[in-house]
C-alpha cells in the first residue's frame, strides 16, 4: 500500500546566529518524508535579513516545502516581504488558502494559515464589547472562515491543515493555563471538524504537548521544535 | 522593594519585548530575592542574552539561569496515524 510521509516543524526561529545550523540536520529528508510543512514563527523579529536567513535554509530541498508564517514572522511589519522571498526560494506559502499536490499516486490537499488566538470553548474571548475585543475575535473567526471555505474546495485523498496557533487545549499541556487564549482557538478546530480533515499541525508552544485530537476526532501535532526535540518529525498516512 | 509579583512581570515582559531577546516563551519566578527564568532555546548565545536582559530588568535579585538548550537531534520513529 502506498503511503503519504509528512515531515512537519514549526518555531525554527531563525536568524543570522542560527545561519547554517538548521539545513544539515534536513539532509537524506526525502528518504523520510514526501513533503515538509513548516508552522510559522520562522524567525524571531520577523525582519527580511532573518527571512532571507530562512529561505536559504529551505531552498532546493528534494521535497516540496509548505510553510505557514507565525506571529513572530509579523513583528517587524515584513511578512509581505518575507513572504516573497520564502516563494522566491521554492516555498509554497500559504496564507488562508489551499495547495493541492500528488504525492506517490495519492492527492494530499493542504490548507493553511497562521490561525490566531482567542481561547477555547467555555473560556474564550466573544465578539462583545469595546472595538478592541471584537477586533481580536473578529480576525480569528475570519481565518476560521477563510480556512473552512478552502477545506470544503478540496476533493484530495488526504486533506491537512497546517496552522502556527493551536486548534486545542490537548497540545498546550506544560503551557500556563492563563496564556492559552493566546495560544490558539477553538474556532480553528471546528472549521476542521466541520469540513473533515485528516492531520492538523501547528506549533507556536513551545512549552507545549506534541499530540492532541480536536472534539471531532482529528489528530492535532505540536511540532514546535522545543516539543518535538527534532528538525523534523514524521506522519505517515495510508493511501487512497 | 516592588513585590514579586510585578517583577516577575516585568522580567517577563522586557524578555518578549527587548531586541535582544523577543522570547515569549520563558517563565519567570520570584522568590525572595531570587529570580529564576525556566525554558528552552536554540542556541547558547541566546541563554546567555536573556539573562542579560532579565538581570537589567530586575537589578539587585539574583538571577538562576535554568534555562535549558534545545538540542535538535536526528528525527525519531516516523508516527503512523
Ligand atoms: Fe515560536
Ligand atoms: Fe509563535
């Protein structure tokens, strides 16, 4: 049986002290894997030195390469730059929209985006009150949207969703349980569990849980590099 | 003296803030005159920054550093879902 191999990392932070370090440990990566995804927070200020920083160590990998930008990645105002030069490299970057790729035989369909925060149900932030707040919620539900529209055009095989902000409390377990409402929405995971989804990735905790299932049943990955340990890890998923 | 409390945020934020650092992900404790910053990075270098900016924005405490690096080893067992 054909199998569908996803390499995935989020929070690779780099920056010109990191220059180098990050490209070897990919070496031999599609002997492993078909295809890496990459959840945000590439660089720590989000400036175009530290974007060019990333984009040469993701250039000409032997497997497609599909990345999301994270919080970190907006700060200095450059993600449009940043952006451009990610694809100027090879990388496909996704921003609330949907790629589509045939891998061994099998179509895998990937929707991303960097998600944004606002809490989990029960105890999240709502569309009430000062500009401020609803502004806040408002951006989250948006993506939600956004990402729910790109799942429901996709006809593939496999369908993930590659996010930087967390879909579920499960994967910030070691995170401080006051900061979570920064830390992701629930309003990403029901977009998925609305629109089906095999695999949703994400990062942006570091100190955070590697695995999780959101209340519809998809797998959820932290793959933070301080969780996962790794340059990479990798999911396997049967095929069509 | 400010109570533990404020310092702690303090320290916090001057970590996510500062240049230096940017760091969001450190947690920060008071106790006493102490202070201890806890968490994980990529690089030595970075440690060490932290420190410098946790100390400024806490002058007179001392500061532990149990800060640990984030050793990016070989990727492990592939996972099947
Ligand atoms: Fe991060
Ligand atoms: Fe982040």
């Amino acid at each position: 049986m054909t199998q569908t191999r996803i390499a995935a990392v989020a929070d690779i932070h780099m920056g010109e002290d990191l220059r180098g370090h990050f490209r070897p440990k990919l070496h031999g990566i599609e002997h492993r894997a078909d295809v890496l995804l990459v959840g945000g927070d590439l660089t720590r200020h989000g400036t175009v030195a530290e974007g060019r920083v990333v984009a040469d160590e993701l250039r000409d990998l032997p497997i497609p390469v599909i990345a999301v930008l994270g919080n970190h990645d907006y700060h200095s105002d450059a993600e449009q730059a940043i952006t451009s030069i990610m694809r100027d490299a090879g990388v496909t970057v996704l921003d609330d929209e949907a790629t589509v790729m045939s891998l061994n035989g099998a179509t895998l369909g990937v929707v991303g985006g960097k998600g944004f925060g606002g809490g989990f149900a029960g105890k999240c932030a709502s569309e009430f009150g000062e500009p401020e707040t609803k502004a806040f919620v408002r951006h989250t539900r948006q993506i939600a949207d956004r990402w729910r529209q790109a799942l429901h055009g996709l006809d593939t095989d496999h369908r993930i969703v590659l996010s930087h902000y967390s879909p579920v409390k499960d994967t910030l377990m070691g995170e401080p349980t006051e900061i979570y409402p920064f830390l992701g929405s629930y309003l990403l995971a029901e977009a998925a569990d609305e629109e089906g989804a095999d695999l949703i990735v994400h990062g942006h905790a570091h100190l955070g849980t590697e695995k999780g299932l959101t209340p519809g049943g998809i797998q959820v990955r932290n793959v933070a590099v301080p969780v996962i340990g790794s340059a990479y890890t990798v999911y396997c998923m049967n095929g069509a | 003296m400010d109570a533990p409390h404020y310092v702690a945020a303090r320290v916090q934020r001057a970590l996510a803030e500062d240049e230096r650092t940017v760091e969001l992900g450190i947690r920060v404790d008071v106790r006493g005159s102490q202070i201890f910053l806890r968490g994980r990075v990529s690089a030595p270098e970075r440690r060490l920054l932290i420190e410098d900016v946790a100390r400024e924005a806490a002058p007179g405490l001392s500061v532990h550093n149990e800060i640990t690096l984030v050793e990016v080893r070989e990727p492990g067992e592939e996972e099947h879902l």
